[in-house]
C-alpha cells in the first residue's frame, strides 16, 4: 500500500533530536535494526550509541513479549497503518524494567517503507501511582463491598442508586440488582416523602457540606428500622457528581431507649405519688387541725349571739384568726416549695433582723437549747424578702430544737464571703460578694442520704403529724429566688449547719421600716372615690365590698373578665381596680389591667392574688400597680386601697 510518509526528520533538526534528554528518538531500519540513536535514549535504556547500533529493536523488549511476537507485530502495523502507539515494560541495558509510552511511525519515501522513527519516554513513576491508586481503589471498593454494620452506597445527583454494599443488602433487604437505578426516596417512610424529606436531605447535604439525621426507614418487606443517616456530597473540580450515603441500624438502641423513657416516666409517677402520699399524710393533718380550730370558733360564735351572750366572744375570734393564720402558714410553704410565691423584696439589715427576732426564737425552742449569736460587724446589706428571712431563720431554729431532744445549743451566724471559681461552681452561684446566714447546732446530725433528700418537697424524717416536709423546701426556694443558694453541712452526731448565701446588695442603705398609717387616719380625700373588685369567689367580694364601703368607697363587682372590661367602659370614673390574677372569661386578671388602661390610662390596680408571681403580674405597670398576696388581713387591704386612692 503507498502512500505519502507523515513524518519527516530533516538534518537540520539532528542536533536539536540529539539534545533532548527526556524521551529517546531514535530511528529502525525496515526490519527493525537501530540506525540512530540520541542521548535520551542513552540516558533513559543505558545503552551508548556504539553499543547499539546495528541491534534490533526487540532487545529492549522483555522475554515474553519476544516470546509472543510483539516486536514483529509493532512493526507490521506501523507498516500497515503508519503509526503505532503503545504501552508495555521494556528492558533496560542492566536488565531492570521499566514502563514505557511508545510512539512508532513509518517512514515513506516514493510510497515504500524506509523506515521508523521512535518514540519513547519512561513513565514507570507514573504507572506506580496510576497502578498505586487503581489497588488503593480496588481495596476500597472491597473494603466497602465487605463492611455489614453500616449500609454504604453512592448515589448520583439527582438521588438515584449507582452503588449497593453488602452492609445495605443486609439492613435494607434489597439486593444490588434490585435497588441501582432506584431513588433512594424508596427507603423513607410514606408520611416522609409526603412532607418532602428526602428531596431537603438532598438540598441540605449539597448546602451545608453534609446532613447528618435519625428516622425511621423501610425495608424492602415494608418493615420498619430507626437508621441514623450521613450524606455526604461528592464533588470534582467544584462540580457536583454525586452523594456518599451511610446509614447505620439503630432500632435496638432506639427501643432501649423508649424502655429507658418509659421506665423513667413510671419512676416519675412512683415519686409522684410518694409524695403526694407525704403530703397527705403531713400536710392534711395540719390543715385538719386548723380547720378544726377554725370551724369550732366559728360554732361557738354562732350559738353564743344567738343566745344574746356576748361576752368571751374576742376570745373565739382571736383563735379562729390564730388558726386561720397557720393555715396560711401551710400555702405560704406550699408556695416558697414551688418558687411561687410574691416576694416583698427590700433592702436589709440582716444583722438587726437577727437581734430582734432573738427574744421570740429564744422563746420558741425553749429553755434546754441555749441559743447564740456570732455576727460579724460592717455586714454588706442584702435585698430580699425580709419576713421570708425571718420566717427562714425561726424554721431553721426549730428544726435544730428538733435534732436536739435532750437539749443543746444552736449559734446564728453572719460573714461577710466572696465567693468565685471553683466555690462559685460548687455552689452553683455566680462568682460575686454573698453574706453567708447559718444557723449550726449540735444535735443527731444527717447521715449523708438524708442531706441529699433534704431540700425535696414533702421529705421528712419526722412521724406522720410531726412534719409536712416543707420547712427545707420553703427556705431553699427563698434562697433561690432572691439569687442565692442553700446548703448543709453535717455529719450523724456531730451537728448539723443549714447555711443561706444571698447576694450583697450594693445600692442604697437598708431600707428603714415605716409604721402603716393607723385605721383611724382621715379618708375625706379618698370618700366617694370608684372602686371596681373583680373576683370569681363571691365570699371575697363581699368581704371586701363591705370594708371599703364601710371606709366611704363606692364599690362596683365584677365576677369575670368579659364583665369587668363591660364594667369599666360603663363607668369611666372608677379610679382604681381590685383584681384577682386568674380569672374566668378569656383574659386574666393582668390582660384585663392592660386592656383597661388603653381607655383608662391612669386607672389604678391592685392584684389579690393566691398563687402569683412576678412573671404573671410583669414589671410593666408603673407605680399605681401593687400586688397583695392571699390570704391578707383587711387592714391591710384597707392601708393598700388608702395608698393608691390618695
């Protein structure tokens, strides 16, 4: 066959062929004899020009490719097609091997076959990595093909299956020929798909560079599995080729932790109900005997006015009120267990506190406990609820008497402490300045089950009749809501040390306590004010109607919120309401204050509440606003009404 030779070698281009040290050029007679040879191929086979000239190619070629005719099959087809490219071992002039890329072109000249010229470069580095990676990849893909813990596969851009390991045959049933070329939508739930799931897995693997998840699959006979899920998005030169997607098995961990859930909520409703048990069979009796006093006093009232005697009567009076007056000693504990009750924060003097409620602890624990103060001179004020304090302390003396059968003595302290770092985090406060109030006796102790028990609601060591268990609670929530912390030191006859941390308030001195205006003080200026009370107990409306009118105010009920917004759109002059917080109707007791004053701006409020705190009533009212827990005394009320009416 002639045709015309594509390649060409001029003389003038020998010096620069000569030259080039990084392929060897070199040229075959037609049968294949070395005719020319330049210092790459020197370099690169290890033979000098005048050891090869003359010799055939096929000495570079390795044993079995002679043996397989190779070299004579090269040459046949750069004869028959002009050009040969190819790649192979070929040996170098030591015997060592390398691999080459090899170009060989026939050389033409009046349509016969003169010649070749070739080409050949040594890429053995090459070929290692190429041959390197290709086995990296090989293992890999059996490694993956391997693993049955995890179910591996790949999927394309669009979400379809193009890889299934024997991990997904075993978790999902789906064999590799069943599953590539599915959607992997096929593995989500029906209410899944529904809400799009799949397709935002998708979305959110290619944004966020990987989406992780647990959920509920489905198997390929409709059972279920809980899988947690990686994605993870493939890219080439920035561009999206696809997701890796590992997914993992957890259905016996997911039910062990519903048992766990399910154990939980029973252990919850055991200690539920243990303590509702404590409270009925502490509290109860407390509220027993009080009711008793109560309904007693009342009894004898009765039948004494209607026998016309009424001599005695301030003495029954006095002890209904006495009785009535523990019983909302109980709802006050019930409340501070709770962190619910209203505090009347101010600045105090603890000190002072301490000294003048000396004489009345003294008395109440009794003449075989000897009772000390060690308080520390220059102590930093603190705002809080000052009757909570004091109510915290006498508890904490009386339950010192109580460890303290055969008598003892209990020492009241106060220190000044600054409290940070690893203190703070023991403590759970923030590191800052805290007075420290303890109250430390010698008695029986607390074994160290007991102190872990001891702030709990309804927990008490004591008889049933002995004790509610609130007395901790109460004085613990206290602590809590006016920043600070309580805490117990004691070991099982060595005493025991209750000790509150309150914040030190650095502001203005101790606020001074001011006498409440006497009954008798003149009301000309408050006569005839509007006065709208609003409850859904008719008993405390007419308690309190009755008083304010008996003091010259024009009283207006209202038994709901629908009906007191009504009440007050009716009649603009009232000047001040009395409402309690939770109210029948579709506002309570606050939203009505806040509907109210869109008309009546400067109206006046005063919250009669039982169960409120300054979440409920907000800080949002200004100063006509006051809140007056319950139960109150009616002078109270009556000073409140007078101070927001002057």
């Amino acid at each position: 066959m002639a045709r015309e030779s594509p390649v060409e070698i001029p003389n003038l281009h020998e010096l620069l062929i000569q030259e080039v040290v990084d392929y060897a050029i070199y040229m075959l007679s037609p049968t294949g004899e070395v005719i020319s040879w330049n210092t790459g191929a020197e370099r690169i086979k290890g033979y000098s020009e005048a050891e090869i000239l003359g010799a055939h190619f096929s000495l570079f070629y390795t044993d079995e490719d002679r043996i397989a005719g190779i070299p004579a099959r090269a040459l046949k087809t750069a004869t028959e097609s002009g050009r040969l490219a190819a790649e192979g071992w070929r040996l170098r002039r030591d015997g060592s091997r390398f691999w080459a890329v090899v170009v060989l072109a026939a050389i033409y000249k009046d349509g016969e076959v003169v010649g070749f010229a070739k080409i050949t470069r040594d890429m053995t580095e090459q070929h290692a990595a190429q041959v390197a990676a290709l086995e990296s990849e090989r293992r890999f893909r059996l490694l993956i093909e391997s693993v049955t813990d995890y179910a591996i596969c790949m999927l394309d851009p669009a979400g379809y299956v193009t890889n299934w390991n024997a991990g997904a045959e075993r978790i999902t049933l789906y064999r590799s020929a069943d599953i590539v070329g599915c959607h992997f939508s096929d593995f989500y739930t029906d209410e899944d798909r529904q809400l799009g799931l799949p397709a935002l897995a998708l979305l959110a693997a290619r944004t966020d560079g990987r989406y992780a998840t647990e959920g509920w699959r489905v198997r390929r006979d409709g059972s279920r599995f809980w899988a947690n899920v990686l994605l993870d998005p493939i890219q080439d030169s920035g561009v999206l080729v696809g997701f890796a997607k590992i997914t993992r098995d957890l259905t016996e961990r997911r039910e062990a932790q519903l048992q766990l859930e399910a154990s939980r909520q029973q252990l919850f409703q055991a200690q539920k109900m243990e303590a509702v048990g404590q409270l009925t069979g502490g509290l109860a009796h407390d509220f027993n005997n009080v009711l008793t006093g109560i309904i007693g006093s009342l009894t004898l009232i009765e039948s004494r006015i209607a026998a016309g005697r009424y001599d005695g009567l301030s003495r029954y009076i006095a002890a209904a009120q006495g009785a009535a007056g523990r019983a909302a000693g109980l709802t006050h504990r019930l409340l501070a267990f709770a962190r619910r009750q209203t505090l009347d924060a101010k600045v105090t003097a603890i000190n002072d506190l301490i000294l003048n409620m000396g004489e009345l602890v003294q008395q109440t624990v009794g003449s075989r406990v000897t009772l000390s103060t060690d308080l520390t001179p220059n102590l930093w004020a603190v705002r809080c609820d000052s009757n909570q304090l004091e109510s915290a302390i006498l508890n904490l003396c009386l339950n010192a008497r109580d460890a303290m059968p055969s008598g003892g003595s209990i020492v009241i302290r106060t220190i000044n402490q600054r409290i940070a770092d690893r203190a703070a985090r023991d403590l759970r406060l923030a590191d800052g300045d805290y007075i420290a109030v303890s109250v430390t006796d010698t008695g029986t102790g607390m074994a160290p089950e007991v102190i872990a028990r001891a702030f709990d609601p309804f927990f008490t060591t004591k008889p049933i009749g002995q004790g509610t268990g609130l007395g901790l609670s109460m004085i613990h929530g206290f602590a809590e809501q006016s920043g600070g912390r309580a805490r117990i030191a004691s070991e099982p006859g060595q005493g025991a040390t209750v000790t509150l941390y309150l914040p030190r308030h650095s502001g203005e001195a101790p606020d001074e306590t001011l006498p409440e205006p006497e009954f008798e003080a003149s009301y000309e200026s408050r006569r005839g004010s509007t006065i709208l009370v609003v409850d859904d107990e008719e008993a405390i409306r007419m308690l309190v109607v009755e008083v304010l009118s008996d003091f010259g105010y024009v009283c207006l009920e209202s038994w709901d919120s629908d009906h007191a917004i009504e009440t007050l759109r009716a009649h603009p002059e009232v000047r001040l309401m009395i409402t309690d917080v939770g109210l029948p109707g579709d506002m309570n007791g606050r939203q009505v204050a806040e509907a109210a004053r869109t008309f009546l701006p400067d109206l006046k409020v005063l919250f009669v509440t039982g169960y409120a705190d300054s979440a409920v009533i907000g800080e949002t009212f200004g100063d006509g606003t006051r809140i007056l827990g319950k139960p109150f005394s009616l002078d109270v009320l009556i000073n409140q009404v007078n101070d927001l009416c002057a």
